[in-house]
C-alpha cells in the first residue's frame, strides 16, 4: 500500500494528483480545520503551478495584489532594511542575530505579491472532499522503516510513504531521537480579534518589528484581523493583550521552525511541503510541484 503520513493542505495536495495513496492523519485539513478563522497571511501565489492546481479543482479564481507593509519605531514603512530583518528575525524566533538569516524573514524581501483571489481555507475544504474516503483518521505513535510498518491503533504495512507531517515528528517516530532534537521548532499563537491594535492603511499584512510590541504580524482579513505571537499564549493572556477585541485563538505547535532542513535518506520515503522538509521558505506551488499534479 501508499500512504501519505499527514491531511493538511500539502498531503491533500498530494493525493489530488495521486489518487492510488490513503491519507492517515491525526488531524483532516491540519492547520486549515477552521474554515472561519485562516491563521496568519495565506495566500495562493499568481504562478503557473498553482494555475494548475485550481485547474484541476474547476476553480476560476481572479488576480489580485497583495501589499505588505512593515512597523519600525512607530511609522509604517514600505518597504525594509537589512538591520529591519535582522531584528525581525530575532522576534519573530526568539533567538539572537548571531543564528543564520534565513532568507524567509520578512517575507523573502518583497513588499507585494500577486495572488489568486481565493480564500485558502475553502480551496483545503474542496481538497478535503475529492480525499475524505481515503482518509485514515488516526494517530500515528511509532514507524518501524525497517518493516516498513506504520503503527496507530492499528498497523499498515507501506510500499511507498509521503511524509508531510513535521519532520522533527516523523524523526522521534523512527526512533531517531538525535536529529529531532537537532530540529529546532516553536510553538505560534495566532488571534482572531475584531480590530487591528496598529493602524495598517491598505496593507494587507504587516510586520511588527518594534520589540516593545508583544506581537509580530498582523492580517486584514476584513471580517476580522489576525495578530500572530511567538509561543503559547493562553486565552486569559490574550484577553488581557487585545481586551474586547479578542474574538479566539490558536496554538500551532512547531509552527516557527529556526533550523534549515537536514536530510536522510530512507528508501521508499519522500518527504513534502514546509513541515515534512522543515524547511520556512516553502510554498503550496512547492508542494504542486513536487506531487507532479
Ligand atoms: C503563518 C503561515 C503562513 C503561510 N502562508 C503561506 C502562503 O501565503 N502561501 C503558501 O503557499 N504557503 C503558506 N504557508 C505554508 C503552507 O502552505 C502552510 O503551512 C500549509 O497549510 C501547511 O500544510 P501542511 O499540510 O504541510 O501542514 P499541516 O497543515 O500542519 O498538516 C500536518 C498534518 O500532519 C498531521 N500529523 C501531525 N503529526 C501526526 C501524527 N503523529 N500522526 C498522524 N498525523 C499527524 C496533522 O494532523 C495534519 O493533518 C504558510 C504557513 C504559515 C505557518
């Protein structure tokens, strides 16, 4: 059997363009369970690759600018410096500027975007239906790749696994506690809250880079903003920040990941998408890309 370890965006890109795959996955849709409240800018990027992707969904979705914006001693800015990234850099990760630059602070450099005009929580539902059959819903607690055997409550022999679930994840499964440890990952409190606490003009996002500010990015989803915060930021904590404001919020574990990518090779495992690579700079039109849909 194929088995795709992982049901969030890049493992139902996956299947999409693989149907002879069954999904197992602790969580259907991952980070994308919530089609009310999308946790921190997501965008699908104006490129050929995802052309592709709502093509093959018979979406038709417009083009559309995204503006970015960045918050530095109190004036937002429209575009940033390098001391800019490096400070942000340190925020945004909790570590010191003395850690490699990874070129994914600050969004790679670049203040505006194309983008299709289409919310990326709908377009995880409609992946979720063509794959909800060949879903497992399960936890997956040990991978014995010798056997090639994936163990949850119950135990699936593999010929062929995707691995999109986080790689420090999938490192402790195998038993290769040295590498997860070298993996280096934090936990993101996204909060939904009805105003922005920072005047954000027509951004649609933008960088808070002052440390005087416990956050470090805020989304203009209209209906409702998104304040993103390092760590795990407790309901009474973020009532205490946003006041009257707050609406929910989210704790994604490993979400921040610090270190770049480290790699093994295992024979019949392929690892996807920004979680199973571990590495920050990828993308949905990676994961299209690399599941030759
Ligand atoms: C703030 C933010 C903004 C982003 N913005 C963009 C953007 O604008 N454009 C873009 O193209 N990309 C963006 N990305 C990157 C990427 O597209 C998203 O992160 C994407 O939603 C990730 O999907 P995923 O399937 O890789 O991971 P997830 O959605 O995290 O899914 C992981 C899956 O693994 C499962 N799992 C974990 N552990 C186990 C286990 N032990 N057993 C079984 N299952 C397990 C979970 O239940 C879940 O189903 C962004 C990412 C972040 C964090």
């Amino acid at each position: 059997m194929k088995y795709i370890l992982g049901g969030g965006m890049s493992g139902l890109i996956f299947y999409l363009c693989n149907r002879d795959y069954k999904i197992i996955a602790k969580e259907s849709k991952g980070q994308c369970t919530d089609s009310t409240f999308i946790l921190g800018p997501r965008f699908l990027h104006y490129n050929l690759d995802n052309l592709k992707l709502l093509k093959k969904l018979n979406i038709t979705a417009k083009e559309k600018t995204c503006s970015i914006g960045y918050y530095w001693h109190r004036e937002l800015l429209d575009a940033h410096t390098d001391d800019m990234r490096r400070e942000y850099f340190d925020k945004s990760r909790g570590v010191n500027n003395s850690v490699k630059l990874d070129i994914s602070s600050l969004n790679e450099g670049i203040t505006e975007f194309k983008y299709f005009d289409i919310n990326f929580n709908t377009l995880c539902d409609q992946l979720f239906n063509i794959a909800k059959d060949d879903i497992i819903n399960e936890e997956v607690i040990k991978i014995d790749y010798i056997k090639k055997k994936i163990y949850t409550t119950n135990i699936y022999e593999y010929d062929e696994l995707i691995v999109t679930i986080p790689r420090k994840t999938f490192y402790s499964l195998i038993g290769y506690h040295t590498a997860s440890r070298f993996l280096i990952s934090k936990s993101v409190t996204f909060i939904k809250v009805t105003t922005t606490p920072i005047d954000m003009k027509d951004k649609n996002y933008i960088y808070i880079i002052d440390h005087e500010y416990p956050y470090y990015r805020i989304t203009n989803y209209i209906e409702y903003y998104c304040v993103e915060m390092l760590g795990e930021i407790d309901e009474v904590e973020c009532k205490k920040i946003f006041k009257d404001t707050y609406i929910t919020s989210k704790i994604v574990k490993d979400s921040q990941l610090i270190t770049l990518k480290s790699e093994i090779v295992l024979k019949n495992v392929k690892f996807l998408g920004r979680y199973g690579m571990h590495d920050k700079s990828l993308k949905i039109q990676d994961v299209v890309r690399s599941s030759q849909c």
